[in-house]
C-alpha cells in the first residue's frame, strides 16, 4: 500500500494490507477515484493515522463516513480545512468544548491540532462519493476499522473512547471499560445534540481521566 501513514500503524495494520477482503475494496476505491469525484482526496485517505501515530495514541473518537460536500472531508473524521465552514456537527463540538472547557470556539475546523496531540479521529468508512453519504459503506472499510479498534484495544489501556451515537458504540463495544474510559453520549448532529451530547462533558472528562494516569492533558 503506497499510502501515507504512520510507521507504526504500517507495521500493526500490514496483515490486513495482506488480506483478500482488503484487495477487492482497493481495487473498488480505484475504480471510484477513476470514474467519480470522492471525498477525501486520495492523498488524504490515511490521514487520520498519519497524524496520531500508535505510539502516541490516548483518545479514540469515532464517525461513519467522511463528509461528502466539495472541500469538507480531510480524512479525520468532523474535521475541514482551514477556511471551510463548520458542519453542523462539528459545530455543536465546538459549543459543547467551549462549554465544557471554556475553550474560545477555534477560528479553523481543522483537527489536525487534535490528532497531533494523540487523539485518533477515525470514520468507520474512510471514502465517499460526492453528494452521497455511506456510498462507499459495505465494501470492506468497516473491516478495515474493525480491526484497527480491535487492535487498540488489544496492544493498549488507559485510552479514552468518546462513542457518539449508537453506530460509534456498537463500533467501540470491544474496548473493555475496566482498562480504559468508555464516555458514551448521542451524536452531535442538529437532529440529536440536544438530547445529550451537549453537557455530556465529554473533553472535561477525558482530561481528568489523563490527568490522574499522569499523562498530558489535551489542549481542546
């Protein structure tokens, strides 16, 4: 795989690299960069583990697919880029943090600033066409991160998992909750934040519990 990644993500994720499911779902994204326009750019697909190395990892947050508008997806999942407006749901992440935290609402929505600092932003599904959310869902990605949660969860403990909605819980369910902090709230999208995402004091939560195991706090 000629992707840009992590050494250390490499070498933990190579046996998948290696398997049939893993071929055909190459082969298909190909197929999609050639004939579609597909979100993120290719270059961008493995940014998520580019940007937090395993041996830095402390928190694990999980989304679906990436966003499927024009110059929205950056390959970590509720992040943009410099310039780009927030979506609705990174929004509400950034109230809830601010409220949380009393953090300042950052002038950019990009969370490289996040996973520099061990955070893992990771979508279940890392491709997706333009205007079509989960259309690359079933092809083999859910594989994929399957097993990159199961591998965190085998290789570490003390890391903090921020579950949001019940496809990220169903997702992190193999994390064992005596070893690490499982926080559960709803998704913050519009349709939900109100029900529980905000208050839910997830970031507040997540720096205590790093704190007390002597590790740095992240800057939210």
């Amino acid at each position: 795989m000629n992707v840009k990644i992590a050494d250390d993500w490499r070498e933990i994720l190579a046996p998948e690299f290696e398997k049939p499911y893993f071929e055909r779902l190459v082969s298909f994204v190909r197929d999609e960069y050639a004939a579609r326009r597909i979100y993120p750019r290719g270059s961008n697909i493995f940014r998520a583990f580019d940007k937090c190395p395993f041996s830095r990892l402390k928190v694990v947050i999980i989304g679906q697919d990436p966003y499927h508008g024009p110059g929205q997806a950056n390959g970590l999942c509720f992040s943009v880029g410099d310039g780009v407006p927030f979506p609705p749901s990174l929004q509400n992440i950034f109230k809830e943090v601010q409220d949380d935290t009393g953090a300042a609402i950052p002038l950019s929505g990009n969370l490289d600033r996040w996973a520099e600092q061990g955070v893992l932003l990771l979508n279940a599904v890392l491709t997706v066409r333009e205007h079509e959310a989960a259309s690359h869902a079933g092809q083999g990605w859910e594989t994929f991160t399957d097993a990159v949660v199961r591998a965190i969860a085998e290789r570490k403990e003390g890391i903090v998992y921020m579950l949001w909605g019940s496809y990220a819980q169903r997702k992190g369910a193999i994390a064992d909750p005596a070893r690490n902090l499982i926080l559960k709230a709803v998704h913050p999208s519009p349709l939900s934040a109100y029900r529980g995402f905000f208050g839910c004091r997830h970031f507040s939560s997540a720096n205590a519990y790093l704190q007390q195991r002597g590790e740095e706090p992240v800057v939210w």
